[in-house]
C-alpha cells in the first residue's frame, strides 16, 4: 500500500441541472411515474460500479499508519472520519379510520413500527461523491 493515488475524474459543474432537467419535466407532466422513476434511479444506484475506497499507509509527522483515501478527491477518509452510509427505508404505514381527524383536517398515522434500513451506497463526506467500500472489504452487522 501507498499513500499515493489517482484521483477519479468527476463530472463537470453544473452538469447535475442539465441532466436532471428531463427527468423534472417528466415528473411534472406525469406525477404518477414519481415513484418509478424513483425506484429506477435506486436499483441504478444500488448496481452501479463504483470507484473503491484505497487503503493507503499514511505517514504523518514521522508517524505511519493505516488510512483510507477516497478516489475522488485523496482525502483521508478514515481518520477525518468522513464516511456515510446513505441509508434508506421505505414502509407504507396505512392510516387508519381512528386517525383521520376532521375537525382539525389532519392525519395522525402511527410510526411506531420500525423497518431495517438498507444502505444505498457510502459517500465521502469530504466531496460528496459516492464511494464503494475497498476491495475485500464488507460492512460488519
């Protein structure tokens, strides 16, 4: 292992409007594909290759340790502690009879069940890309 890395090239400002811009339209002309277009981008998301953390040995101030670097931007992830799981959970929680109120023209439904969350993919905090876990490596229940 070593400290040095090829950052990953990422895409140009001001792309994500661009892009993003028909998949808007689209929703705003049809609100019912909302939630497949939603899905679709997940399942993407979930299957999309991409660039691992790199474990590197970092050596600061004469002191060498273990460290993992992001693709992206270098950054020292593990030590800046800079790594999220974007986390998702999906539920349908039926409102029942007893909770629609009225008077007041409010719902009440009851969140107390709670689903396991499934993680969509890890993102670097530091530049915000996402980030596979490195080679080899799985997450720990």
């Amino acid at each position: 292992m070593s400290d040095t890395i090829e950052q990953v090239p990422t895409a140009l400002i001001g792309a994500e409007a661009t892009t993003l811009a028909p998949v808007l339209r689209l929703i705003d002309a049809h609100p019912d594909l909302a939630l497949s277009i939603r899905a679709a981008i997940e399942q993407r998301l979930r299957e999309a290759v991409l660039p691992p953390l790199v474990p590197v040995q970092i050596t600061d101030d004469g002191e060498t340790y273990a460290g993992v670097r992001c693709p992206w931007c270098g950054g020292d992830v593990e030590n800046s502690e800079s790594l999220a799981v974007l986390d998702t959970s999906d539920r349908l929680t039926t409102i029942a009879a007893d909770e629609f109120d009225h008077d007041h023209r409010s719902i009440s439904p009851d969140y107390d069940s709670r689903e396991d969350y499934g993680g969509l993919c890890y993102v670097h905090e530091g530049c915000g890309h996402p980030v596979a876990l490195p080679t080899g490596w799985t997450e720990g229940g």
